[in-house]
C-alpha cells in the first residue's frame, strides 16, 4: 500500500473525531452502570422467587416489578443516546478514511451508519466496516510512523461482535420469553434468562469500550500526522513562492 499521508495533491482534512468518541465511551459507561442495577434487581427478584420453600410475598415484588419498570425506562433511554453517539464516532471513523484518501473501501460512507439499521445486513455488516476503520487506522499510522507504539483494537474486534450478536439475538427473544401469566416457573425462568442476558450485554458493552479507546490514539496520530505533513508542505510551497 503507498503512504498515502505523502500525497501532496490531498487537500480534504480528517474531521476531529475526539469529542464524539470520548461522549461515546461515557454513554457506554453510563449503559454498564444502569444494566448493572437491571442485574441486581434481577437477582433480588430471583432471591425472592426461589426463598422460604417458594412462598412469594406479593408486596415486596410488587415493589420490585416497579423499580424495574423505572430502570427499564432508562434502559430505553440510555440505549437511545447510546445508539446516537455509537454511530455517529463509528460514520465519523469510516468517513475520515474517504478523507485521507484509502482506496479500495468496501462501502460507502452512508452505510456506516445505515448498516446498523438494515435487518439481517447488520447482523454482519458494521463488523466489516469496524474491522476497515480499525486496519486501515493503525497500518497507516504505523507505516507513516514504525515507532509508534500502542495496543491495537483488532484482537478485540471479534470477541465484541460475538457477545453482541449474542445480546443481540437474545434480546429478541426475550420479548417473546416474557410469562404471560403470574405462574411462579415461568416467572422463575424468565428471571434466570434475564440474569444470563444482562450479564452478556455488559461484557458486549465493555468490550466496544476496549476497542473505541485502543483506537483512539490511532485516530489522534493519523489526524496529527496529516496536518504535520500538510503544513510541511505549505512551508515548501511558501519557500519555494519567496525564492521566486
């Protein structure tokens, strides 16, 4: 591949993507913190449904149903902004390589960020698109560069899409794991899954927070080592106007 930080002809800037993936990093954070307490209240609900030989006491869980209405609705909420902020670091990623000139990429900028929403497409597609942003990134900082040193996202990459195909798919299913009646198995059972489901959306959550991060100093360097280059030529270009 040709050290295309060297083309003089390259007039269009890499964007700043430092605010929206430091935002992105919080929100994920904020996610971890509100599906951590999704868990526990979970685990108090099974602690209740499985205590004193299978006597339920309907006010205590009455109680715990309602908090976890209000934690659910953060849910919502918090997955809303999460999505926001996700997406718009990972279009802002993708796009940069257009800026900087990498040829030969798989998709168009547009569907950095509509791959996410088309069914089945985005079962596959954005981890084909991280795993460009990602490659593409560190090779050319590290061509540009061979000293530069930092831990890289790709051996990540995979592990995060896994769980959070796993959390995908089994978020789906919970809608239609839900009991429809207050018998206590079923209960039982949907609490248990709901257990096992939020511990696997924090390890999905987690894991896009090592790979955000890793790449980040990536991202900062390319966009540093562009504006180096660039203003070394305008010194050239000025030097050589003056000497006219």
């Amino acid at each position: 591949m040709e050290n295309i930080l060297d083309l003089k002809d390259h007039e269009e800037f890499i964007k700043d993507n430092r605010w929206r993936s430091k935002a992105a990093v919080v929100v994920l954070l904020v996610t971890i913190f509100v599906c951590f307490i999704a868990l526990l209240m979970y685990l108090s609900q099974y602690e209740m449904l499985t205590e004193h030989d299978g006597r339920v006491y309907p006010q205590r869980l009455a109680n715990n149903h309602l908090g976890m209405g209000i934690v659910s609705l953060l849910e919502t909420l918090i997955s809303l902004a999460n999505w926001i902020f996700l997406i718009m670091w990972f279009r802002r990623a993708y796009c940069n390589l257009y800026r900087v000139g990498v040829p030969h990429l798989d998709s168009p900028e547009g569907l950095a960020a509509g791959a996410w929403f088309i069914p089945v497409y985005n079962l596959f597609k954005p981890f084909s698109i991280m795993r460009e942003i990602c490659d593409n990134t560190t090779h050319y900082v590290q061509k540009s560069d061979p000293s530069f040193d930092s831990a890289k996202p790709q051996s990540v990459i995979g592990w995060w899409w896994a769980v959070y195909v796993l959390s995908f798919i089994a978020s789906i299913l919970a809608y239609f794991l839900r009991p429809e009646n207050a018998h206590l198995s079923s209960q039982l059972m949907f609490t248990e899954y709901s257990i096992g489901l939020k511990c696997i959306e924090i390890v999905s959550t987690v894991l896009l927070i090592v790979v955000i991060r890793r790449l980040f100093p990536f991202e900062e360097a390319l966009k540093n080592k562009q504006e180096e280059i660039h203003a070394g030529f305008n010194v050239y270009g000025d030097a050589k106007t003056n000497r006219k």
